[in-house]
C-alpha cells in the first residue's frame, strides 16, 4: 500500500506505526515489525529519520537522547553522514537539529567515512540499504573526496 505523508505529519506517524508494532508484538507474543520506504524523488530530513529509525530499529526520540549505547550511536551517526551527503545539509544544521555541537557532527561524518575506508562489513550494508531505498550512490571512489572539495552533486 502506498500512502505519501508530509514531512509535517511523518514524526507522528513514525510513534504510531512504533506504539502499533509493540501492541502487536505484545498481543502476538513475538516480535512484529512493519517496514516503511520512502519515494526516492522524496529525500528530505524526515524521509532520513523514518528510514534510519526502520533499518537500525530505534525511535527518533532515543536518536535525539544523548546517549551512548551503541546501536544508537550509530543510528545517529549515520543520520548524520545521510544528511550531509543526500541533503548537503551544513553541519551546524544537523547539529541543530539533534541538540548537538557540530563537532559532534563532524566526528560521526568522519566515523562512518572511515568505516567505508576499512570496508566495515555492517557499515557497506547500511550504506548499501539506504542506496537501495533513495535510488542514489552513496559511496563509490570520489563521492567523499568530491563532498569535501565542495563539489558533490546530489544526482536527480
């Protein structure tokens, strides 16, 4: 079923289908998750976070917790890579949005940077989930550098 949902409207439907997937997992007695996409022609901040909270299985709000348990972590640090590269967002303005310093942004870039260097087996699979459901490469040999040189486009 295909239901477009504005970027006013998303964060709310996220906690519903969230409250809805731990009703039924409860009712059912075994784990219940709906899976979500997004319209690639449709990138923005929230079409990011419904993805990302879908794939690393977290909410937004515990995204937004400054916390340091791993999985979020690294939810958060790959919203940040996302944002930058997909949106060209400035880091200030992801920083901005999750309550942190963009230094804070700056390291969780330059984390998920050098785990594609290393070829981080759970990273590629992130990255490679998240090529899939926006239609767009987000790694290949220049794509880093190119960002960096200021000179990254993001392809239509």
């Amino acid at each position: 079923m295909n239901i477009q949902v504005s970027d006013q409207v998303l964060p709310a439907v996220i906690k519903i289908i969230e409250d809805t997937e731990r009703q039924l997992s409860h009712l059912a007695g075994y784990s219940v998750a709906i899976k979500l996409s997004v319209n690639p022609t449709d990138i923005s901040e929230s079409a990011i976070q419904m993805l990302i909270c879908d794939y690393y299985n977290v909410s937004w709000a515990q995204i937004m917790v400054k916390g340091r348990k791993g999985t979020i972590v690294k939810a958060r640090q790959m919203y940040c890579y996302l944002a930058y590269h997909l949106m060209n967002n400035k880091m200030v303005t992801i920083g901005r949005q999750l309550g942190q310093d963009h230094t804070t942004i700056i390291n969780s870039i330059n984390t998920i940077e050098g785990y594609i260097k290393v070829k981080d087996a759970a990273t590629i699979n992130a990255i490679k989930f998240f090529e899939e459901k926006f239609k767009l490469p987000l790694i290949n040999d220049n794509t880093i550098n190119q960002r960096r040189n200021g000179s990254f486009l993001r392809q239509a």
